[in-house]
C-alpha cells in the first residue's frame, strides 16, 4: 500500500506551477511550499506539473530545483519529481558507474518492479541514455555478477499465479543440489532466478523449505564474506518478499552511525506511490518503532520533512 | 507453389460426373489405371496436395495474426519441434524492431502463461544460453556509434573464434553478450571493422557455425540471410520444411521485400502469384510443383 497523500482537492496544474515558481523567486527558496506541493502529489500530477511549468516558464521544473536546492533535500526533491520509469533510469545507469554496493540497487530495480515496470525503466534508459540497460549491465559488471544481473535486468516475466507444483519439486531439488555443491553462480540456480515467474519461484522455495528443513537464504550463508552469495540472498528476498528486503534496506541505512541517505532517499522515493505502507509495518514489527519516528530521530531539515511527507506521516 | 481456391470451386462444382471422370483420365500423373476399372488417385499426389494446402493456410492465418501473436506463436512452435528450427527463434529475435519483440514477448505471455525465457529452458543444447539472450534483448535502436568499441569488440569476436575453441563459440560469453546487447547500428559497424581487419566477413568466418551464423547475419545482413532462405525454399529438390519458410519469410517480411527489391526475380514473380496460382492447370497440364 501507497503512504503518498493527495489532497482530496488538488489545485490546478497551473496554479500548482504559479506556487513553484513563487517558491523560487526572491531570496531563497521556499522549501515548505516545495514539500506541500511535490510531497504530495502522485506521478501522474508530477508529470502534468513538469510539462505545464516547463510550457509556462521556458524552464526545466528539475533544472530550476537543481538551482535553488542542495545536498540530501535536492537530491530527494529530483529523484521524487522524476517519472517512475526515468527514476529507475537513473538510478540504474548510475549503479553501473560505480562500485559494488550498487549491483544491489540494479537488482532491486530488475527484482522488485513488475514486469511492465521493469520494460518501462528501460525505455526511459534508450531515450536517456542512448544506450541500452543491458549493454551497460554487460559492460560494467563482471564475473558472476554479469551472470546474474544481466538475465535479470532482461527478464519480461509472466505475472500470473499459476504454480506447476512438479515443476516447483524438481526445481527446487536442483537448486539444493547446487548449492550444496557450493554452486552458486551455476546456469541452472540464476536460470530458476531470472527466468520464473515470482509465484512459481515462490511455490518452488515453500518446497525447498519443506524438504529439506532450510529456508535457501540460510542455506546462502555459508561464508558471510561473499558478495556474491549475499546478492543472491538479497535477490531471493526481492522476488519473494520485497518487504522485508526493504526493511532491511531502512534498518542499515538508519541504524548505521551517520544515516546512509542515499539508501533512504532511494527506498522511500520508490515506494512511497507502491508499498513503503507495508515495508513501514515491517519496519515497526521489527524494530519496535514506528519508521517516521526513526526518520524524525535520524534526520532534520527540509529532508526530514519531505521524507515524513513521503512517508504518509500526519502532523499531530 | 500454390492454390487457386475459387477456380477449383467454380470447376468442381459444376463438373458432372462425366466431366470429372475425363478429368481425372487426363490427368495421368495424379491419377492412375487401376486394375479394378477405375482411376486410381496416386498417393503421393494427395501428399504434394496437402502440403499445398496446408501452406496456403499457413500463408493466411499468419497474414491475418497480428504481428505479436504470430511471432510469439513462431517461437513457440519452433521450441518445440526442436534445433533443426531454432533459427526461426533467432529470424524472429533479430529481424524484427525492439518494440515488436516487446509485443511477441507480451503475446507469449498471454498465449501460453509463461515467458519465453522460461520455455526455452526446454532447450538442452547449448545454443540455449544464446537463445534466451537474444529473446531478451530491447536494443537502442538510435543512430550515435562508438567506432572504437565497435573495432576492439569485433577483435573480440574475432579472437573468439579463431584463436579459442570453435566449438565453445556457444559457451563465450563476452562473444553471447556483443551479440545480444548492442545495438544492429553499432553491430554493423562491427561488422565492417571485421571486414577492413580481416579481410573477410564474420559470416564467412562462422560458416558452418548454424544459429551463430544466422545471428550475425540476421542482424548484419539481413537480406543476405532471407536470400538464402527464399532461395533454398524454391530450389528443385526442396524439402517441406524449407518450402513452409518460403511462406513464413514472405508474410513476415512483405514489405521490406516488395520495398527492398532484393528478392531474386524468381521469387518476385511467386510473391505475385502466390494466391493466383492454378492448381488445375497444373493439373491439366500435368505438371504439379
């Protein structure tokens, strides 16, 4: 479930632009009114916004904001403007440039969107990029990573619930032998992974659990130290319960000293409008506090308030 | 190679049966003396018939497919009936724009309830790994290539096959990924480097290297593969199979062949003729294709 809030009445598009640019213009900026509009208004809205302003003014809405706004609010406010196909774009164009914390954020991309969500990403990525996602998966991952990331950043899936349970128990058989096998980066594992649709891959990790006693993540922990199996963990929680993939993903980047705000910016933008309700509920089950308390404890500013804006948060 | 539907029904039904039976005398090479007293129809006859019917079909349903449906229903078929077919998966991959591949993907899903990646780990062989990179693709398809890379992959590609393993082509996997990720644009300007470099093509260096072969040319040179596709169709000895391509190449590719004009005049004339042929008067003629 979505946390964004819209007002039940929302002013025009024009008039929302009008309040924009007022927030920009004199000395300083107007982040309050920046928040009060951009923090709640779905993708759609935001997309009529940055079309009309643009029409209206002569100028990019992002570019004006690059202007006027700084570090983790700016970085916030430009990420949540985008459209969610170009928010994904982004972020996984800039994945492939650097090291390997960020195969994890192409994974989650290619792991947690739906299949249409996934082909929409890489639309944006050809008339953004010029390029393709995959070529530049390919071409700046190695290794097993490559073996891994590129058939998932590829992947069209079937999204329907049907299960071939036969299929599920010789999968899930094969995948026990591999990795008992200690073969984790073999065709077959990232082929299940990569190929199946998120039921199937489901229906076929209940079967391994109930044969053989392990859930697979515990049976991916053998050396704590891997990259590799901690990504084919992560993948594993993506496909099946992204919520708690999520969570963990809050957990690290609030709880660590200093707050990991690249983390934070990037889960909260990307749920807020699909599931951050449910990755929030996980976060309290887990950590015995609401989320927004612990964004209130770990933030200040402009960027706390766009978060708990995000974040469904209520003034009391 | 063809029906003509409407004179076969207009002769037929109004033949008596005196007419038919004076049909059939004249027809000596479908129809044979029996020593019982009557004219015998001659098995192989029927087979050439049906094939010519089934093509026929062929020819309309894919014409009346939208284009998703027809291609997703392509791969699916040629999944199943196994690797003498695989390069129908690859024509299909390669030769069509990165949004229809799209829409046979989204076809695939609707038709049969899996991806085609998932069916195609049906496939033992190792053209698979192939396979399901090419299916996957969505490639750039604007104009802007880096010349430099387009020359040190196809070093790459070249390295690949003639100082490595021929027969772990299929296996390779920086070779799999050049081919399945860049975009035709950048894949044909490696093409030429290839060329300028080696002095020979890469399709002349993959003779005989079947799918790899037919990749490279299906996104290199298109025509050069559905040449030689058409014109193994129309050969005097041609089997069912390459004649059914016959049909598959004509409906899918009608308007880059009638545009292009690089089809054989041979094959021009059937595209032309294709519903227009007269099946009687072959018969009469006692010549059947």
């Amino acid at each position: 479930m979505a946390t964004l809030t819209v007002p039940t009445t929302v002013p025009s598009v024009s008039e929302d632009c009008e309040q924009l640019r007022k927030a920009f213009s004199g000395w300083g900026t107007n982040e309050g009114l920046i928040i009060d509009i951009l923090g709640h208004r779905n993708a759609e809205q935001r997309n009529l916004i940055r079309k009309t302003y643009a029409e209206t003014y002569g100028e990019d809405l992002l570019k004006a904001l690059d202007k006027e706004l700084s570090n983790d609010f700016e970085r916030l406010v430009l990420l949540w403007a985008l459209d969610p196909a170009e928010r994904d774009a982004l972020l996984a164009n800039e994945a492939t440039k650097r090291w390997t914390s960020s195969n994890q954020v192409l994974m989650e991309i290619a792991c947690t969107r739906s299949a249409n969500q996934l082909l929409h990403a890489r639309q944006a990525y050809h008339a953004r990029y010029k390029k393709s996602l995959e070529e530049d998966v390919a071409h700046h991952t190695t290794g097993d990573f490559r073996k891994l990331l590129l058939p998932l950043v590829s992947s069209y899936r079937y999204e329907g619930e049907e299960v071939n349970m036969t299929l599920a128990k010789t999968e899930a058989k094969l995948l026990h032998e591999k990795i008992s096998d200690k073969a984790y980066s073999d065709d077959d594992v990232i082929r299940v992974l990569a190929t199946r649709s998120k039921a199937q891959i489901n229906a076929t990790l209940n079967h391994y659990k109930n044969e053989y006693g392990n859930d697979i993540n515990k049976d991916l922990k053998a050396d704590p130290k891997d990259e590799f199996l901690a990504l084919l963990r992560s993948t594993v929680k993506c496909l099946v319960y992204p919520e708690k993939y999520f969570e963990k993903v809050l957990r690290l980047a609030i709880n660590r000293r200093g707050t990991d705000e690249g983390a934070l910016t990037r889960v909260v933008c990307t749920r807020a409008e699909v599931d951050l309700k449910i990755i929030a509920d996980e976060y309290q089950r887990r950590n015995s506090v609401p989320l927004t308390r612990a964004i209130v404890k770990d933030t200040h500013g402009d960027y706390e308030n766009l978060l708990l804006a995000l974040a469904g948060h209520v003034e009391n | 190679i063809g029906v003509d539907e409407k004179s076969l029904i207009s002769i037929l039904t109004n033949s008596n049966e005196e007419h038919k039976r004076s049909l059939r005398k004249g027809s000596s090479k479908l129809f044979i003396e029996d020593e019982n007293g009557f004219e015998r129809w001659d098995q192989s006859s029927i087979k050439i018939l049906k094939h010519q019917f089934n093509r026929f079909r062929d020819a309309v349903v894919l014409s009346l497919l939208h284009p998703w449906e027809r291609d997703a229903r392509l791969i699916e078929k040629a999944i199943r009936k196994g690797p003498k077919h695989y390069n129908v998966i690859v024509e299909t991959a390669c030769t069509r724009s990165s949004d229809q591949l799209l829409g046979a993907r989204k076809a695939y899903h609707s038709l049969f309830h899996h991806s085609i990646e998932e069916h195609l780990t049906h496939i033992k062989g190792r053209e698979r790994k192939l396979l399901v990179a090419l299916v996957s693709a969505y490639r750039y398809e604007g104009t802007g290539v880096n010349e430099d890379v387009a020359k040190s992959e196809a070093q790459i590609l070249y390295e690949a096959i003639n100082n490595g393993d021929k027969n772990k082509l299929l296996d390779h996997e920086d070779a799999i990924m050049i081919l399945a990720t860049r975009s035709k644009q950048h894949l044909q300007a490696l093409y030429r480097h290839y060329n300028q470099s080696y002095d020979k093509t890469l399709a002349q260096d993959l003779e005989g290297e079947g799918i790899l072969k037919d990749t490279v040319e299906c996104l290199c040179t298109p025509q050069t593969y559905f040449t030689r596709v058409l014109e193994a169709a129309v050969k005097e000895d041609a089997d069912e199979e390459s004649k059914r391509a016959l049909t598959r190449v004509i409906v899918t590719q009608k308007e880059q062949l009638v545009k292009e004009g690089f089809v054989p005049n041979k094959i021009q004339d059937i595209l032309l003729g294709l519903n227009k042929d007269f099946m009687l008067a072959s018969i009469a003629s006692g010549d059947i294709k």
